[in-house]
C-alpha cells in the first residue's frame, strides 16, 4: 500500500519537470539532478522511495537497450543490462547526481549504459 501511494504521489507531486512539456522521458528518470537530489533528501531512507526508482531505472535502460536494437535492426549492439544490481546502478545515479547537479538523471543512466560492455 505504501509502495502504492508514493507512486501516486510522484505522478501527482507539484514537480514542474513531471508536467513540463517537450519531456524526453517521464518519473524520476525524467527529472534533474537538482530534483533527483532533492527528493533524496526528502524521503531518506526510504525503501519504497528507492524501490521506485530502481524500478524506472530498469525501465529506462530496457527501453533504451530495446531502442539500439530496434534502429540497428539486430541485437548486435544490445547490452546485458542486468550485469549490476538495481541497488548498484542506484548508487551509481546517486553519485553522478552529487557530482553533476546541473545534469538530468537520465544521462547518468546512458552515461552508465555506455559504460556497459
């Protein structure tokens, strides 16, 4: 039930990037850093906060991977996407974010994906 709630209150949050248009992708992964960081700061400690996110995490590196395969036409250039833990790649968000503020998330996550072999 709680996992339920924080996942209508992030689709509902007053978060300008959530409702902003000409997104290139939505949910957390869609947001800044500033933001990412922010929220971080706000729900600390929070499994369902980072279950959440490790959740979109996934779903954006499937989405990407399938992308590459789909304009490649073969699945060649294709990634193994499950080579880290969700809590890995969380961890790693978390550091690019500290480190990049003025970034958004989601090039953290094709800076990750990239870093793949």
């Amino acid at each position: 039930m709680r996992v339920l709630f924080i996942l209508i209150f992030f689709i509902f949050s007053n978060n300008s990037n959530a409702y902003s248009e000409g997104m290139v992708t939505w949910g957390t992964t869609g947001s800044n850093c500033k933001s990412f960081n922010s929220n971080l700061v706000k729900y600390n400690g929070s499994d369902d906060f980072e279950e959440i996110v490790q959740a979109e995490i996934r779903a954006f590196l499937t989405g990407y991977n399938m992308y590459i395969g789909i304009r490649d036409g073969t699945a060649d250039n294709m990634k193994i996407i499950n080579q880290d833990s969700s809590e890995f790649i969380f961890s790693y968000i978390k550091n690019y974010c500290k480190k990049k503020k003025d970034s958004a998330v989601f090039m953290g996550l094709v800076e990750y994906f990239n870093e793949l072999k």
